[in-house]
C-alpha cells in the first residue's frame, strides 16, 4: 500500500487556498505595508543617521565600548561595500518577522506553561517546525502569498517561532515551586502571580529566546532570497548563480555584522531588568532621603510661613 | 508561656479536656489525604494511579492564641497537614473549620480571601521573591488585597521594624543570610495581620545559632501579638520550646497530642519514648511545671494553714514560673535545696525541692527501679 503524504499536504493546501485564499492575500497586503513602511524609513534615511541610531541603540543597551565601536567600523564597511540598501532591506525583514514571531510565540509559551494539555500538544509540533528544512516552508508560502518579501517573512515566522516560545515555557516553569505556593498562599489571584512573580522571574530566559529568535530569522532570511525577498538573500542568492565568488562573500559578510550586533545588542538587552531596578532602588532611596528632609525641614517652613 | 498551658489538666485525656479554651478557633476532624499518581490511559486520558496516604484520619484543635506543633519525621504527612488548611492542598477526606468557617467549602474568591487576611504561611526556604526589595516582599499580601501603596509601605516598614530590619527595608533578598531572610518571611506574615501563622519547618534550614534566635525572636512575638501559630518540624528539641502543644505524626497518623510535659512523661508509644530519650529535659522542663504538679499538695499545705506554718521559714530563693530546670539547677549549685515558684502576676505557685527536680530530670526506668523497696 502507498500511502501519499505529500499528496495530501498538496491537497489541503489547495483547500486553504480556495476558502481562505481572501485572508491569505489580506494578510500578505498587510505584512507588505508594514515591511514597506519599515525598510522606507531604514533606506530613507541617511545612511550615517541610521548607523548613529544602531549604535546609540548598542551603546545603550549594552554598555560596552567595545561592541559600540565595533558596530560603527563594521556598519561603515558595509556602506563602502555598496550593500547599505540591501542591508536595511534585510534588517526591516528581519524586524517585522521576529515583532509578529515575538507577538505569536510568547503569549504561546505563557499558555503552554499555565496548560500541560497546550504543552503535550506544542510540542510535536514545534519539533515538526524546527525539524523541517527550511527551504520546505517556503513552497507553501509561495503558493499562498505569492513571490516576493511576505512568503519570506511567512516562512521565517514559521521557522523562528519555536525558541521563543520553548524559552518563555521553559523559564516559567523553572520557577521555584515555593514561590508559587507563596504567591498562592497569600491569596493572589493567578493573573497576578503571572504578571507580578512568573514573568518578571522568567524574564532572562524570554529574551534568551527572543535572541534565538533573532538569529534563526537571520538565518532564514537568506533562503528566503531564493523567493525573491530581497535584500542581503538576494545578494547571496545572485552570487550563487552567476558563481560570483566577490559578491556572495560580501553579501554574506553583510549577514555576519547585522547577526553579530543584534545578537549583542539583544543579549545586553537581558541585563535590562536589572538596570531598570537599580535605577528603581535608587529613586526610592533619594525619594527616603527628600523625605526625611523635609521632614526635618517640616518646623522652620511652618515657622517661616 | 501562654495561659493555655496552665489550663491543661489530664494527660490521656480527649482534646475536649486538654483545651479548655471557649472555643476551638481551629477545629480539624477526620482529615485524610491520599495522593494519587497519575498514570497514562491510552494517548490522551490520564488515569488515577494507585494511592498514597499521606494523611490519615487526623482530628486536633488548636486554640486562639497557641502554639501548635506538629511534630513528625520526612515523610509524616506534617507539611501536608498545614498546605490542608489553607487548601494548597486539596483534602480527600474531613473538615476543617476555622473560627466557625467551613475552609472546605469556600468559593475561589472566599478562599483568596481567607488565605490573605485570616491565614498566612512562613516557608522552610523563606519563600521570597528575589527580584522584589525586602519592602516588597513584605507588602506584597496587602498589594494583593488591593491596599494603596502608601499604607502597604507604611504597614510593610513597621514589620520589618518588629523582626530587627527596618534599616534594611530596600534590600534585596539576595543580600541577606538565612536567618534575615526568614525574618523577611516572618515580618511578610505580620504585615497582614492574620490571625493565623502556618509554619513549615521555618528554622530547619537554618544553623543551629540562628535557629536558637530565631526561636527566641518567634516567643517574643508571640508574647505581644497571639497568633494561633501551627508549627511544623522535624526537631522535638524545638517542638518542646516553642509548643503550647505538640501533635506527634508517624506515617500520616496522629500518634501522641499533648504538652511537652505529658509527652514526656507518659509517650504513648515507643516511638515517641525514643524520641523523647533524645530530648534535653532540662532545657524542656520549667519550674512552674513541677510547681503545679506539686500544685495539689502545696494547695493543701495552704488550707492546713497550721501545718504549714509550723514548718521553720526558711528564706528560699524565687523564680518565675518559665525558669527551665537547666537554670534552677544552677540555683540549687548555689546552696538552695529549694525553690519558690511565681507566675507572671507575682503569685506563688508553690516550691519545688531539690529532690522533685532530680526526679522530673531521672529517666523514667530508674525512677521506677528506685521506687521499688
């Protein structure tokens, strides 16, 4: 007996598209006015502008000189390498895939953590999404958003989805049992003990997976080139075809800076919960202290009015 | 200690006699709990798996105001018993009532509510969040029930204060050692002001030093604020120092209730008479223990007044009534052979001879071999 799995993934392809070919193309108009708007504004602007934001974004984020530099040299390099356009191309794909795959998979993982039913059901099929080679998705996204940047970014969605919804899942439920039962035990409602004890704490590991995120994207990005998504895919992609050995070194060096300084730049970003509450503990304090100052003040003004 | 152990009368006795108190504020009848694994039928459905008792048939009353320890080994069933009674862990079987309240039965928001302002927990590894301050962590049962930050901070400070932290009130949990953080978890407790503290093993994962304090800090507490405190722990040392009355748990049963003294006295089964062997009687033991048992006897001296004053006056040194006999022992070094009990409220409450504390202090065996002409 044959069996005809292709067959009939082909099958219920062609079913979604006759039914829902509406909402496939209302969400390719969609995806293509935000990516449009995005890589407007990246290529808009001037090229030593944007590159002045990313490395005010870096140098804020992470702190480190180091890494600033580094950003500045290599960003300029890319501007006298000619690709600056398809570099922000990429960057503006890469952006609006990880916002809509961030968008989907946390909320995703919360849900998994809360549900051990949603966690035994996700699970295969993240496996299924992570496992799959990646130029398989983009068949499918071709057929239903047709060619260009939405079947890339559809296809980059799919395929960066998992870690960021297994990391979110995964620091919830390594949270500390007694703390749980403390929160519990105080008579807090499940909704706050989500917001106020199990988000906070899982924090590090959510960014954790929102970097993964990023860097998959990144990757996927470049196939997504195959589909005529443009930007640094493209480059790389002509460079493969025309056995332009120069051209597809340059386009991948491209790739290689913006993957180095985002994943930088977002792993800094974890400390951020910290820095938040330092800045937080100091406020208190000084708020402490101008109390107690106008506490001691309080008489003489009485006195003075 | 508190006012309930003078109260107690028989030792075999129900818990009907033993607490004379008004009213039970917690009364617990027939609790049993069995857990169940679960156990996979087919892909989707999960089964009950066999049961584990964990608790079984377990009745106790504990009086407003008193300290009730359960006492039990890894494996008793004791941190079950207190996850029952504020329903972090479902009960199988029993009920409990809570001044008058069926806990059981309480809807989820009742329960919430019950579980903030009429009942609290104090955890064996403190329980604090570390990404909130000390002031935080404290306010955080009034933050639930909705109280405006300026009176949760206010409230979140001044218990702080009352466990020795309110220098430290913007710290992070992280910054302290473990004795400072189970104040933090105490002063979390207090800052609520419910009626009843639930401990489970507060103190165990703490060094013996920082236990001791600890203890101390728990009873000087406890003398300002009486909290119905149900305590539980592995260590009968401290079950007998801070215990009005102490519950002994074996494998899910209730196997002995009753004071430090009756405990000692009459074990009502080798396995409280092992444990008890361990225990320093001395430390256990107070002066207005012995003096009340020989209450009957001084009683009678009193109403023979004649008798009594018949006997030379001789000047005898006086001690309160919670003087362990570890410090009287240190009087009679001095070259006392006697001692003259008071209570709080300076009345006497009789003597107690060198010979009655050697006795209270002999192992049972041998005071019985000497009995024997």
């Amino acid at each position: 007996m044959n069996l005809d799995p292709g067959g009939w993934f082909e099958a219920a392809i062609d079913w979604l598209l006759e039914y829902f070919g509406w909402f496939f193309d209302a969400i390719a108009g969609f995806v293509n006015l935000i990516v449009g708007g995005v890589e407007t504004v990246l290529i808009g602007l001037h090229p030593f502008l944007v590159i002045a934001l990313l490395v005010g974004i870096a140098a804020v984020l992470t702190r480190s000189v180091g890494l600033s530099v580094f950003s500045l040299a290599t960003f300029a390099l890319i501007v006298s390498m000619g690709l600056w356009v398809e570099t922000m191309a990429t960057l503006g794909i890469v952006m609006v895939a990880v916002i809509i795959a961030v968008i989907i998979g946390i909320p995703l993982g919360i849900w998994a953590a809360l549900s051990p039913t949603v966690s035994r059901i996700l699970r295969p099929v993240l496996d299924l999404m992570q496992a799959m080679p990646v130029f398989v998705y983009l068949i499918p996204a071709v057929f239903f958003f047709g060619v260009g940047t939405v079947p890339g970014i559809a296809a980059t969605i799919v395929f960066s989805i998992p870690p960021g919804v297994r990391l979110t899942e995964l620091g919830i439920r390594q949270l500390d049992a007694e703390l749980h039962e403390a929160a519990t035990a105080f008579g807090a409602r499940k909704s706050l003990i989500l917001t106020d004890v199990q988000l906070p704490l899982a924090f590090p590991s959510i960014m954790a997976g929102v970097n993964q995120v990023i860097m998959l994207a990144l990757s996927m990005v470049v196939v997504a080139g195959m589909v005529g998504a443009g930007g640094l895919g493209g480059v790389v992609v002509e460079g493969v075809a025309q056995l332009d050995a120069a051209r597809g070194f340059e386009g991948g060096l491209a790739v290689v800076i913006l993957a180095i300084y985002l994943d930088r730049v977002t792993s800094g970003a974890r400390s951020l919960s910290l820095v938040a509450r330092n800045r937080r503990l100091k406020k208190e304090h000084q708020a402490a202290q101008a109390e107690a100052r106008t506490a001691a003040a309080a008489e003489p003004a009485t006195v003075n009015a | 200690m508190t006012s309930t152990r003078t109260v107690q009368t028989g030792a075999a006795a129900g818990p009907e006699a033993v607490m004379d108190v008004e009213e039970p504020f917690i009364r617990v009848e027939h609790l049993s709990k069995v857990f169940h694994k679960s156990r996979r039928a087919g892909v989707w459905r999960r089964k009950r798996g066999p049961g584990f008792t964990a608790v079984d048939d377990v009745s106790f009353r504990v009086g407003r105001g008193e300290i009730f320890v359960v006492m039990g080994l890894s494996g008793s069933g004791k941190s079950t018993i207190i996850r029952m009674l504020n329903r972090l862990v479902e009960t199988t079987s029993g009920s409990i009532t809570v001044g008058g309240r069926d806990v059981l039965g309480l809807a989820p928001a009742q329960l919430r509510a019950y579980r903030n302002a009429t009942i609290n927990m104090v955890f064996q590894h403190f329980g604090l969040f570390p990404h909130k301050s000390l002031i935080d962590n404290v306010s955080f049962g009034l933050k639930v029930r909705g109280v405006d930050k300026a009176t949760r901070e206010a409230k979140a400070t001044e218990a702080l204060g009352l466990v020795g932290l309110g220098d430290r009130i913007h710290a992070m949990p992280e910054e302290l050692s473990g004795g400072m953080r189970q104040r933090v978890g105490l002063a979390r407790a207090l800052a609520t002001d419910a009626e009843i503290l639930l401990m489970d093993e507060p103190f165990s994962a703490l060094d013996p030093l920082i236990r001791k304090d600890m203890q101390e800090l728990l009873i000087k507490l406890q003398r300002n604020f009486k909290k119905t405190i149900v305590f539980v722990t592995h260590d009968l040392n401290e079950a007998m120092h801070l215990g009005d009355r102490i519950m002994v748990m074996k494998q899910g049963r209730m196997i002995q209730t009753g004071t430090a003294r009756e405990l000692l006295d009459a074990p009502a089964d080798p396995y409280i008479e092992e444990f008890v062997a361990e225990v320093d009687r001395s430390r256990v033991l107070t002066a207005g223990m012995l003096a009340t048992t020989t209450g009957q006897a001084t009683t009678g001296a009193h109403a023979a007044a004649p008798a009594g004053q018949a006997l030379p006056a001789e000047p005898v040194p006086s001690v309160g009534a919670g003087t362990t006999l570890h410090e009287v022992l240190g009087v009679f070094a001095a070259g006392a052979d006697a001692v003259q009990v008071f209570d709080e409220h300076h009345t006497s409450l009789g003597r107690v001879s060198a010979g009655a504390v050697f006795a209270a202090l002999a192992p049972k065996e041998y005071g019985t071999e000497g009995a024997r002409p």
